[in-house]
C-alpha cells in the first residue's frame, strides 16, 4: 500500500460531481497511486477466481466410464433422460455449437436472442463492453497492466463499434449451472426450464441479429436437456497450484 494519507474521504472519476471534483483537483501522482490500489485489488480478485475449478460431475464420470468401454458403469451414473439429454444436446438442440470443450463453452460471443431485462436501462452487450474495454486505463494494454502488449490479442484486435456486436454477451460455462439460477446476464430466466423452453421456442431478438432456430423440441425432450444439465455439477475447489506459482 502506497502512503495514502491527506487523501479527501470520497474522491474519484465517478458520476457524483462532488467526488469528481475532489478527484480532478488531485495531483496527478496521487491519483495514480489510489489507482494503483484499484488495480491491485482487482488483479487479487482475478487471481483468487482463476484458482476456482469446478470438480469432476456425473457427466465427467460418464464420460471416463465410457472412454474404458464399461457399460455398466455407464448406466449406474447417468439417467436414461440424462443420457437422452446429452444426445440432444449434442445433436438435434446443437447446444455444443457454443458450449464445447471442457467447460462448455466456446469463449465467444453471441446474440441468442435474450429478452432485455426489466427495469434495467438497455444493454448493448458486447458492442458497448467493447467499446468501454478498449477505453480503460485498465484494461491489458493500460499503465496498471502486468501483462505485455503480445499477451492482449484479445484487446489489440478487439473491433469497437462493429454492429454484428449489438446485443452479444459471452458463451458463459455450463458447469455446476443447475446450482446458480437465475440464468442469463441479468438473471432474466429463473429456472433451467426456462432457458431451454427460451432456445426451443428461439424468438426474435431484442436488438441485432439473433442466431438462434426453433429446435421443434417437445416437452420430453426439453425435460430430457435439463435433467442433463443437472449432471454437470461437481465440488467447486480452489486449485493450489496457483498458490504456489505466482501467474505472471
Ligand atoms: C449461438 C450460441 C449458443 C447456442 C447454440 C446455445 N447457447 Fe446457451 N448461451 C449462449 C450465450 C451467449 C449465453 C449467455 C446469454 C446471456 O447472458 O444473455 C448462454 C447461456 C446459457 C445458459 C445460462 C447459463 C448461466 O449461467 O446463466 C444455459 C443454461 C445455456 N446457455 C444452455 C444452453 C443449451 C441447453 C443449449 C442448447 C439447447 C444452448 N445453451 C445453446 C450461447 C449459446
């Protein structure tokens, strides 16, 4: 911690004027040192969730049995629905087509067609997020970053103001999901059910170009999705390997 004595109580770069008026009639060096506290508590922040791995689930179970061709292991761990549920998902619902790989998802970003939150002012999603990233200081290419400039592809080619953006919010993991309703980026679904019926039915979006198909799925098989979804989850643990090796 920098000597942050004779600071003024409320001072920053913030909507309140008077706290922006204290913050601007700040010496520059001041200020970057309370800024240096407020990256620092973020990269802590960042550093403590990246040690946070969802443990093995049903399905990883499933998936090893399977992988050793033991049939009866297989079906002593997941449903029948469950099993149907994986087909679908992999298959006729093409869930995998955005949440693939180990965590199920494929770090992108897309417009499924969420309805806008009530009571919440509109959201652009990615179009606006990329727009204001690019603009903060502290952002991978800014003064507070510890990463070299070759590490922030995702920055130094991030397009702002690319309309296909409008309305594209990040492919979130699918692990452990049965244990964190509500769903979506502003808890706009309160149940599983609900984000399938939401995928089955695929309504217009919102704003900008929806990518989603209705998938003609009947109750049974939407009932078959969310029983999948159910054996995604396993212990969450905090990996210590981070503990260890400081991330650079
Ligand atoms: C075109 C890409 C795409 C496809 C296909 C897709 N998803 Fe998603 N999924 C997303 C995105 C993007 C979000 C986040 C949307 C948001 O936050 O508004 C999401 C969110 C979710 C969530 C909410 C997770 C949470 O923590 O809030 C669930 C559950 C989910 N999807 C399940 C499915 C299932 C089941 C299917 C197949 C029927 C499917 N998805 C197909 C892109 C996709």
């Amino acid at each position: 911690m920098p000597d942050l004595r004779g600071l003024p109580k409320h001072a920053g770069p913030v909507a309140d004027p008077e706290a922006n008026a204290a913050w601007r009639a700040l010496p520059q060096a001041e200020r970057d040192k309370v800024s240096g506290v407020f990256a620092n508590l973020g990269k802590a922040i960042a550093a403590y969730e990246r040690r946070i791995e969802p443990g093995p689930s049903r399905f990883d179970a499933y998936v090893e049995a399977a992988v050793a061709g033991d049939g009866a292991k297989m079906q002593a761990t997941l449903s029948r629905d469950e099993v149907a549920g994986l087909k679908l998902f992999l298959g006729k619902a093409q869930c995998v087509q955005c949440h693939a790989g180990p965590l199920f998802t494929n770090n992108e970003f897309h417009n499924t067609g969420v309805p806008a939150a009530r009571g919440l002012p509109a959201d652009s999603g990615r179009l606006a997020g990329a727009r204001q990233v690019l603009q903060d200081e502290f952002n991978c290419l800014g003064p507070f970053s510890d990463a070299r400039p070759q590490q922030c592809g995702e920055i130094r080619f991030l397009a702002a103001d690319n309309a296909v953006q409008m309305r594209q919010f990040r492919v979130p993991s699918l692990r452990n999901v049965a244990q964190r309703a509500p769903y979506m980026h502003a808890g706009q679904f309160a149940t599983l059910r609900e984000v399938v019926e939401h995928y089955n039915r695929a309504p217009a979006a919102p704003q900008g170009h929806g990518e989603l198909q209705p998938l003609g799925l009947s109750a049974g098989e939407v009932g078959q999705l969310v029983a999948f979804l159910g054996a995604l989850s396993g212990p969450v643990q905090a990996d210590s390997r981070w503990l260890q090796s400081p991330s650079p």
